[in-house]
C-alpha cells in the first residue's frame, strides 16, 4: 500500500511528458540500432516540414520474437519493423496488427530485404566462389542453428535452392548437396550475432553464413580482415512492417506510425536502408548501389518453396530433412 | 591464552610449503576471478582515451539509463528501510503463529531467480494478465515503464534491509525496550529512542546491500523493461545492449560506472562493519 503514492506521482509525471509532443515507438530486432538511428534522423525534419509538427521516436531493440512477446504483455510499440513475417503475424493473430497487415504497405510490407552471403577471411584462401563449394572438403562454416534461428533457415533453404539450380530441380541432388554443405558446419550458433563472434573473435570456420547486411559491414568496417563472396542464388529475406493498431488507435498515433513508414519506401529512406547494407525495393537507388549490393538471383520462400508453413514442415520440424541430414552425417563419420 | 596458541601455531607454519600452496592458490584464485576481470572492464573502458569514454558516458541514452537505476534505487532504498523496520520489528519482538512462514516469504525474492519475479509480476500486470486489462481499460499502464522497472527493482531487494535487522533484533530480545515502557515512554519514543540507534549499523549495511543490488539488478528488470532506449533501459540493461550493439568500449564505459558504484558501496560496507564491531562489544 505504501508504495503507492510513488507510483501515481511516477504515472503523473509519465503523464505529462507524454503529452507534451508526439511521441512513437518503434519496436524492432535486435540488430537495427543503426540503421533505424539514421531513418529517425532523417524522419523527424522532414515530418516536421510537411507539417506534422514535433515528434519523437523511441527505439526497442530485441529478438523480433521476444519483441512480439512484449507487445501482447503490453509494451506500447505504435510500429514494429521486425526481420521475421511470423512475428508479426503473431500481432495479427491476437489482433494487435490488422489481419491484411502484409496489404497495407507494397512488396508484402517488406521495404527492404536481404540476402545469405558468404563471409570468407581476407584473399579468400579456400577459394569460395559459390554456395557449391562450401561442400568441398576441409571447409569449415559457421552459421545460426536452423532449428532455434530464421537466420539459420535462410542459409540452409539457399543450400538447397542452390542445388536445384545447379541441378535442374533434381531434389536427390540438391538434398545430396545441402548435406555436404551441414556436414562441414562445425559450429550452430543459437543467434546471427553470437555466430558473428564465433567467427570474428573466436577466429573459428574458414565462412561464415549469414546476412549480407552482417557480412558487408562486417567486409566493410576500416581495417577488415575479411570479404564478401556474393553467391549466385539466394533466399530473399523479409523485413516485415506493420502499424501496431491497437496501439496506435489509443494514443491516436495511426497517421504518424503510417507516415513512419511510408517513409523507408520513400528514395531517402530507401537511400537510407542501402547504406545501411540491406537491400533497396526502388529500382534507382538498387542500381546506384549495385557496386556493393551485386545484383543476385533471388528465390521466394513463399512462391519457390510453397510458403514458411510448408518449409518448416518440409525442413526444420523434428524428423524433417534437417535433422535426417544431420543423423546421416553422424553416422557416416563413425563408419 | 587461545590468541598464544594460535601465534606458535602461525609460527610454526611459517615458511611451510603447505602454506605457501594455500596462499598462492588463493591469491591466484582472486587475481584470476576478481582482479583480472574487474581491471578489464577498466582497461577495455578507456582503450579509445579518456575523451571517448566520457563521450559513451555522456551519451543521452546513457545518462538516462544511470538516471533511472539511480531512480529505481531512490525507491526501492525508503521502501526497505520501512518495510524492513516494521517487519523486523513485528517478527523479533512478538511471537504468533505463523511467525517462520512469514520469514520465509519475505526471504523469498533471495531465494527465487529473478527472471521468475519479472514473469511473475508480468503474469499479474501484463497485458495478458490477471490484473492487466483491467488495469488498461481504466487507462494505466504497469508493463514495459518506468513503473514495473521501479517496482520490480523494489521487490528484489526487499529482503536486504529485514534480513540484516532480524537477527540482530531477536538477539537483543525485548528487555530494553521493556525498561523504556516500564519507565514511562510511549510506543513511538520507545522506537526512535531505544530500538532505532541499537539497530542503526545493521540498518545502514543492509542498505548499502540493497543498493548494489538495485543497480545491479538485471534478469527481473530485462523481463519487465521493455528496454525501450533512453525511457526504461537500466544501467544493466545498457550495458547488455551496448555489447550486443558491438559498441564494446562504450558498453565496458558503462560498465565501468556500475563497478565504481560498487566499489564505493563495498568502501562503505567495509566502513560499516567496522563500525559495527567498535559499537556491538
């Protein structure tokens, strides 16, 4: 009982700061700091041009599925930009985020994406050139866990949509080749960072596969000790949008959380985004950025390999093809 | 006569490789567990200059964050000490059943791990809660604010304060306080005169205990924050992003704020133990 005098004093003072201004939170992954620290900048001088008066934007970094956890408990995020589609979907399905949430903002509410790449130490010793030689032996790789990280799937979904275009869609081979390339995976890491350490500071595997937003900064930091192999297929990545609604609607943020992020779709903030190593939807800054962000074919999960429901099924829930692959390659190293 | 046995004992020892093992092994053991990690912390702060590292410190997101970890001890520290008194108090000088389990409770966020606290308290105030949606309907937000950052803070540290008064207060029993009664002084002039000053160290120790940990706290409040930045961050929780930012120096800065606050408090802790011993004969 006593404590509650200092709560209402504290919830008074919250009070009156907030309404002072407009002020929106941006829930996000845990790896956009950066990135979402420029569009901020960026955003609040020209919302304020266009007559929208004085804005904040405060910034949540965490797992995107811790974040989605969050906001249910009631973290008061008005937008969430999230790098996996089923954590927001998690929103619409407790109806936080609106059931056509994928409509409402073009490229399935995705304005940037990414690719895997490969991450290879300086004058690439092994002699990388494509995803197919990741299955050569003596190569050593590093990559997030697909059965614990997105991350993780991503690397072994492009394994796989590498060896049905190398093998005119045979699936015995692309399966044979995704298996060479798990067999040399000395190290699963638990998350995209942890795997960054393992690799940079641990100084284990000769690759490590990962996004290429992680891999061209970590290529292009000053005095880096390693490059970037771009491989000629790979999954495309989403990095889904959405305005939390039911947030929004309460504190009357709707059309500022929209404005938010219309404005990553516009050339400055797509501008923005390529800098920052992800990849552009607009054409015009894509080709001025084609230098560092070669182009590369991409597949779809949802139009190559029949949507997330399907792949996980098909790769990554327990007895699926991850885990058959990975009790051959066990057995085989005892034989 | 026991303080001349333990001289020739020592004496005796003097030189022995035994002893020379045990001293090494433990000299080693602190270097290696204690010094060596807390002069890192120091040393990987202040690898970019002195510059750099009041730069990180002075950043807003920062500042703000040793704002509300000191916010959340100024809390948590007037909560305890009244907490604590009047529960100890209750506990040591009268006697009723159900006594023990209510010491147990009380001694319960010791026990438990933190990270069940936040859950916990989630599980009520969350969104998802018991008490959450009602609490929303009516326009008040206990989750991811400044508030359940405060409260939980205030929850883990509790026992520290009662913890250290207890024994002592049971120690001194009552006699004390019944010759003050006895003598004509009210309930509150008994307290303030006699109780009060005989527990005025083990007061002030659990205190400083209670503020290291509020500081330090972490799981609980990581549970609970929300980590929005420069809102509910705590120093903690600043530092476990800083990290993960790869901005390593700034967090080992940080870092480094939160070892010094413990090195005082541990200054402190020292200076009240032995202040302690000369008043307690």
């Amino acid at each position: 009982m006593k404590r509650f005098p200092l709560l209402l004093s504290i919830l008074g003072l919250a009070a009156t700061v907030a309404s002072a201004q407009t002020e929106i939170l941006n829930a996000s992954y845990d790896i956009s700091r950066e990135l979402f620290a420029e569009v901020n900048a960026a955003f609040i001088p020209a919302y304020k041009a266009s007559g929208g008066g004085e804005l904040t934007i405060k910034q949540s970094h965490g797992g995107s599925s811790r974040q989605a956890r969050a906001i249910l408990e009631g973290l008061k995020a008005d937008v969430v930009t999230f790098n996996q589609v089923n954590d927001v979907q998690l929103l619409a399905d407790n109806k936080f985020v609106a059931k056509d949430w994928a409509a409402r903002f073009p490229h399935g509410s995705s304005p940037y994406f990414s690719v895997h790449s490969i991450l290879v130490r300086k004058g690439n010793p092994k002699g990388i050139k494509d995803w197919a030689d990741l299955a050569k032996a003596g190569v050593t790789i590093v990559q997030v866990n697909p059965k614990t990280g997105g991350n993780g799937r991503y690397a072994v979904l492009a394994y796989y949509a590498a060896g049905l275009q190398a093998f005119n869609n045979d699936a015995a081979q692309a399966r044979a080749l995704t298996k060479k390339i798990l067999a040399n995976v000395v190290v699963f890491e638990s998350g995209g960072r942890t795997a960054t350490s393992t690799f940079t500071e641990r100084e284990i595997g000769d690759v490590l596969v990962t996004f290429e937003a992680e891999t061209l900064a970590l290529a292009s930091a000053p005095g880096s000790a390693y490059q970037v192999i771009t491989p000629s297929v790979s999954v495309l990545a989403e990095f889904p949008v959405a305005v939390v609604e039911k947030v929004a609607a309460k504190r009357g943020t709707a059309a500022v959380a929209k404005a938010y992020l219309d404005f990553l779709y516009t050339p400055q903030g797509q501008e923005i985004v390529a800098k920052n190593h992800y990849r552009p939807r607009d054409a015009g800054v894509a080709a001025r950025y084609a230098a560092k962000l070669t182009p590369v074919k991409t597949v779809e999960v949802d139009a190559f390999f029949g949507g997330w429901e399907k792949v996980t099924k098909q790769f990554f829930d327990n007895g699926a093809l991850v885990d058959t692959l990975l009790k051959e390659v066990a057995a085989e190293r005892i034989n | 006569m026991s303080a001349r046995v333990s001289e020739t004992t020592r004496a005796g020892l003097r030189g022995h490789p035994g002893r020379i093992a045990l001293v090494l092994t433990g000299a080693g053991a602190v270097g290696l567990l204690i010094s060596l990690p807390l002069g890192a912390v120091f040393y990987y702060a202040l690898r970019e200059g002195w510059a750099a590292y009041f730069g990180y410190l002075l950043a807003p997101d920062t500042r703000h964050a040793i704002g509300l970890s000191l916010l959340a001890a100024g809390v948590a520290l007037p909560v305890n000490t009244v907490f604590g008194l009047c529960a100890a108090w209750a506990l040591a000088k009268f006697t009723f059943p159900g006594r023990r389990l209510l010491i147990s409770l009380i001694e319960l966020p010791l026990s438990i791990s933190p990270i069940i606290i936040g859950v916990g308290y989630l599980f009520v105030f969350g969104l998802q809660g018991v008490l959450g949606p009602w609490l929303d309907d009516h326009g008040i937000s206990m989750a991811f604010n400044v508030t359940s950052v405060v409260i939980v803070t205030t929850i883990v540290t509790s026992p520290y304060v009662f913890r250290e008064l207890l024994p002592l207060m049971l120690a001194q029993g009552t006699q004390e306080e019944q010759a003050a009664v006895s003598l004509g002084a009210g309930a509150w002039k008994t307290f303030f005169r006699v109780t009060l000053p005989n527990v005025k160290w083990a007061l002030f120790y659990g205190l400083t205990l209670s503020f290291a940990r509020s500081l330090g706290e972490f799981g609980s409040v990581a549970v609970v924050s929300g980590a929005v930045r420069g809102e509910t961050n705590t120093l903690t929780l600043q530092i476990d992003l800083l990290y993960h930012d790869q901005v390593q120096t700034a967090a080992f800065a940080v870092a480094s704020v939160l070892t010094s606050f413990a090195l005082v408090t541990l200054l402190i802790k020292t200076w009240v133990e032995r202040r302690e011993s000369v008043d307690s004969p």
